[in-house]
C-alpha cells in the first residue's frame, strides 16, 4: 500500500490565496519522492463565510485591488453556499480589470465553467482544483464523501462522550446547512448553542480544529501532513487526542513559502534602489522615506524635527526675554508646519514617478502589509506569465526550502 501524503485547506474564490497551491504541489513533490500517493483535501464544512468571500489583486492599473461577494451566508458551511449571479459578475469584473493577454479568456472560461449559478461552492470549488492540477498525479476529496462521514462518527461521537458537563465538544453538527457548535449539558444530554437538544446518532458530525487532523489520519492511514506555519503549530499541541482515539499521528513537514518575483519587480528594485531584502520587510510608509531620502536627500522625519526644534528654541528664547509667547507659538507653530507641508507635497511631486514604483513594490510584495502567499491568487499569475503552463512551472521549481522565485516570461 502507497503512503499517503495529504495536504487540506478551507476552500476560497479561485482556488484561494497562493499558500494553498504551495500546499498541493508539496504533497504532490514528496509523494513523488518517497513513491507515494497525493491527497488535497479541500476543506468544505468551514463557516467563516468571510475568510473566502474576497478576491485582492493588482487590476490592469498596477492598483491593489479588492472584489467581494457580498451576500449574506446564513452561517452555512461555506460549501453548501450556492453560485449566484452575483459571484459570476465579481468573477466577470475580476477577469475584465486585469491587464489583457492571450490567457486571460481562457481563464475566465475555465473559472466560469466551475462557478456555475445552482452550484455549491464547494462543487466549483473541486471541479476547479480538478481543471488546475488535473495534470498532477493527485487525488481529490471533500469531507462531504459519505464514506468519510460514516467513519469520522464513529470517532466523533467517542470524542462527544469525554466531553466534560457543561463544555463544549470538540466537533459540530450539521443542522440543515448549518454548522452548530455542540455543547454537553450537566445532565449528559447535548444541545445547541441554544438549548435545543440533540440526538447525535440520527445527525452528521462534523470535526473542528481539534479532531479534523485525527479523523483524517485515521481515515487515510496518512504518512505525512503538508502543513502551513500555525498548522504546525496546533498539531503538534493534538498529541492527547491522538492518544484517547488510538490513532498513529502522521508526520508533519512544512510547506513551501514562497514569494514570486515578477521581472517589473526586479526592475523597479533597480530603479529605487532597494534591495529585495528591504522591500519584504519594510512597511509602505517606510520604503517611501527611505527612496525619498537617498534619491532627493530630503529627509522628511529628519526636517520635521529640525523644525520642531527650532521652533521650540526660538519661542524659549522669547519667553525668557519676558514675551508672553502663547499667541505667538500658535501662529509660529502653523506656519512652520505649512510650510513644512508644502516642501513635502513639492518633494513628492517632484519624484511623483519614483514613489509610484515604491507603491507598486510593496504592493506586489507585501499587498495589504502581509506575505503575497496569504493575499493573491494564482490566476493574476496564470494571466501574466503562462495560464495553466504556470502551475506547471511552480511545480518543477518546487523546492521546500525556497523562499523567493524569480518568474520568467
């Protein structure tokens, strides 16, 4: 029997942030490299309806840009939300503000072909993951598989009875289309959050963050767990668990983490002057000053305080003379600071083009303040440099040690 290599995560809009690819392709490489078998499972029954609802990217303009599906999820696990018009329209706005190549109506018709209105989201979710890496060596699994649900109750229903009167269980219930947190009264029965009791035989059952990692290790017999830095985390603290149910942990082995260097990066690194290495880990505000500062030599920080210190000197000396300086300092104060404000718009203007390519940087690199794997979606890759092909480049430049690529056209 193979070993299996599993990699999970909460399905998104598009296939999700750029993480989750990292994901798939590691437990793809290392199931080739111990001879193995690849499993993704995409996570359905998670109800944070507004972790997944939103798609950010950079339009046609270079802009940092986000669409979201604004509908009201009735707290349904989010693969039982269903396509409407609404999403096709995003998808639509999505494809049609990105900078136009010869991928990007093929994209748009593979998307399109997946997120079809009556649709479950987690439905187009997997026939998406099918058409990206359907030329992988991968197989494709939802909790939903009445197999799993089968097994996983069994487990689930054990892990309901340890529960402590009074406490929340380590699982949910699926109520409709509904995830229901369960709790255990103090005279053993269990109920909803709002009393309504619950006979668990006659009800799915559902894993939460404590009890997912067992059922699917016990199900898949798994040998190795791709996981992302606060999976790690938590897994490694599942060991009790993992004890009480009787079942073999599989080993954990961290994901790629990546950030995709496009060539207008590298050539506006050139341009400013910044080293990659200052682009990922300064903020907006600070790369800015920094730019400014070398290629103009004004120094906003530096002048702003000067200012302030002369002023606050001058006022001194006046109030020591016997001035009463109170009308004074107001006035004084507002016009250094107007004046101030205008050499700062003037330098800005001056280098309007230079701040610009310091934007677009940190926008690409760091969108929003955070790592470019967490916000982006593959498909703003796929449209620049390669649609489909490119995944197939990810893989072959898969390395779990790497932590920048450089994207050739």
């Amino acid at each position: 029997m193979k070993k299996i290599i599993i990699t999970g995560q909460q399905i998104g809009l598009l296939g999700g942030p750029l993480y989750t690819v990292y994901k798939v392709l590691g437990a793809v490489r290392f199931a080739a490299d111990i001879d193995g078998e690849a499993v993704y499972w995409l996570e359905t029954n998670d109800a944070d309806f507004s972790e997944i609802n939103h798609i950010d990217y950079l339009d046609a303009e270079g802009k940092l840009k986000t669409l979201t599906w604004d509908i009201d999820s009735r707290g349904y696990s989010c693969g039982l939300i269903e396509v409407d018009d609404a999403l096709v329209a995003l998808l639509d706005t999505f494809f049609s503000t990105l900078r136009q190549t010869a991928f990007t109506p093929v994209l748009k018709e593979m998307a399109l072909a997946c997120y079809v209105p009556g649709r479950t989201l987690g439905e187009a979710s997997v026939s998406l993951a099918e058409a990206l890496y359907g030329f992988l060596d991968l197989s494709f699994f939802t909790p939903a598989e009445k197999g799993f649900r089968e097994f996983s109750h069994i487990i689930l229903l054990r892990e309901a009875g340890r529960t402590e009167p009074g406490r929340q269980c380590n699982l949910f219930c699926l109520s409709g289309k509904r995830r229901e947190a369960l709790f255990k009264t103090a005279s053993g029965e269990y109920s909803f959050r709002d009393g309504t009791i619950v006979e668990l035989e006659i009800h799915d059952l559902l894993p939460n963050v404590k009890t997912r990692n067992v059922c699917q290790d016990a199900y898949f017999n798994a040998h190795t767990y791709i996981a992302g830095p606060g999976e790690i985390k938590y897994t490694a603290e599942l060991d009790p668990e993992y004890r009480f149910h009787g079942v073999e942990k599989a080993a954990v082995k961290p994901r790629m983490s990546l950030t995709l260097i496009e060539p207008r990066v590298n050539r506006l690194l050139k341009k400013t002057g910044l080293a990659l290495a200052e682009a990922l880990s300064l903020d907006k505000a600070a790369l800015q000053q920094k730019v400014l500062k070398e290629k103009s030599g004004f120094d906003f920080k530096e002048t702003k305080q000067e200012a302030d210190a002369l002023t606050g000197a001058y006022l001194e000396k006046l109030k020591n003379l016997g001035l009463e300086t109170k009308e004074i300092s107001g006035l004084l104060r507002g016009s250094v600071k107007q004046a101030y404000g205008k050499k700062r718009a003037a330098e800005k203007e001056k280098h309007e083009q230079l701040i610009d390519s310091v934007q677009y940087l940190a926008d690409n690199l760091k969108p929003f303040g955070k790592k470019q794997e967490r916000v982006f979606n593959v498909f703003y890759y796929m449209n620049l440099f390669g649609g489909e092909e490119f995944i197939q480049s990810l893989y072959e430049n898969y390395d779990f040690s790497r932590t920048t690529l450089e994207i050739e056209r």
